[in-house]
C-alpha cells in the first residue's frame, strides 16, 4: 500500500501500526519511513522480545528505543 502511495506521489500524512505479532515490524517500518505510528495494549501485549508488557508505558517505551536506533544508529 505505501507503495502505491508513494508512486501516486501521496503528501497525505501517514499512521503505520500493526495488531499482534505485526505490531513490532510496522511499528519499525512506520520509523524508517517518516510515519506516524501508535503502540498499546489495543495493538499487542508484548514488548519486542516476545515478553508480557506490564502497561501501555512500557510498550512505548520500547517504540521509543525502536526511534532511537533507526534514527540515531549509536544510541
């Protein structure tokens, strides 16, 4: 789809997010591409690692982390 967008030479603003095990890949993709994204326990119930987030804070804690490294490689 953003593809297609892009190909159409869309300016319209973004949101990228994922459900499940999607959630950490699109989340990732939404970075890379400029995006804007979401995470919470609507989206999925575990962090990154595959582990049980204890709250919404702490899965954009690890959205956070994920913007860190695509954006700043040494951080």
């Amino acid at each position: 789809m953003n593809e297609l967008l892009d190909d159409a030479e869309s300016t319209c603003r973004r949101l990228t997010h994922g459900m499940n095990h999607w959630t950490w890949p699109l989340v990732q993709d939404a970075f890379e591409r400029g995006h804007d994204t979401r995470v919470g326990f609507e989206d999925s119930l575990l962090l990154p690692d595959g582990t049980r987030a204890d709250s919404n804070a702490e899965l954009v804690r690890s959205a956070v982390l994920i913007a860190a490294r695509i954006h700043h490689p040494r951080a």
